[in-house]
C-alpha cells in the first residue's frame, strides 16, 4: 500500500480541474475552478508525495445550507479506501464548525451513496427530490 496524507488545503484550480476530469466527472472552466475552490468552506487533499491523486470539499454559507461535493479519487488509487479518508475528513470538519440545524446534503453517483451512509447521509426520496441544472 502506498505511502497517503490527508489534509486540509485549499486545490490548486488547474489541478483540481485535470482531478474531475481524470475521475470522470463533468470539467469546470477555468474561471469556474479559481472562484469555487476560492469559495470552499472546507477543501480536503489526498496527497501521495507531492501529489493530488483524491478530493472532497464542502460548500454552502457555513451555517444554514452546505453541500459536500468533488469526492473524487485518481483511478490507480482507488480501492484502497480514500473515500472514506476524505469523507472523515470532511466530517470532521462538519461536526467540529457547523451549528446545530445546519442541513448538509449531497448527490451519491451509482454506488457511492453507501460510502456516504456510513456518515450518516440517508436518501431523502419520497419526501424530497434532488434536482439540478448546468449554466451553459
């Protein structure tokens, strides 16, 4: 097993663009990446040596609405439970700085949502229904 460190810091905006995409999830623009990742209540970095090879962070205004989002782990690192690195992580984070009532939510992809419940996240179907939609 590879040599892993799991910190608090902020992403690189190019390098988190190259780590969505190599994860295969949607690109950002540039200017997209450089605001969001400015805009992180809470970034969290896989690093193996120097590099970046997983990710999570947590968005939203910190007290009322948050949302983790970019949990993402390099193809040739997966398997190896980063996932749930990250994902303590980011919980770590929620239970030590967010007030109590503050709603946290996430989109679970395909299998994921079972990393999530072991954080306590459950479906939130029939009551509500995620829904979303991309600026073009």
């Amino acid at each position: 097993m590879m040599n892993y460190r799991v910190v608090y810091q902020l992403i690189e905006p190019d390098v988190y663009r190259h780590l969505r995409v190599a994860c295969g999830l949607s690109p950002k623009s540039a200017e997209a990446a450089e605001i969001g990742i400015r805009n992180s209540l809470c970034c969290v970095l896989v690093l193996s040596e120097n590099d970046v090879v997983g990710m999570g962070r947590l968005v939203g205004d910190g007290a009322c609405h948050c949302q983790v989002v970019d949990i993402c782990v390099l193809p040739d690192h997966q398997g190896q439970g980063l996932g749930k690195l990250i994902m303590g992580k980011i919980e770590e984070f929620i239970v030590d700085n967010l007030p109590a009532s503050c709603y946290v939510n996430l989109i679970a992809d395909g299998e994921a949502y079972r990393l999530y419940e072991q954080y306590g996240f459950s479906s939130v179907w029939p009551e509500s229904r995620g829904m979303g939609k991309v600026i073009k």
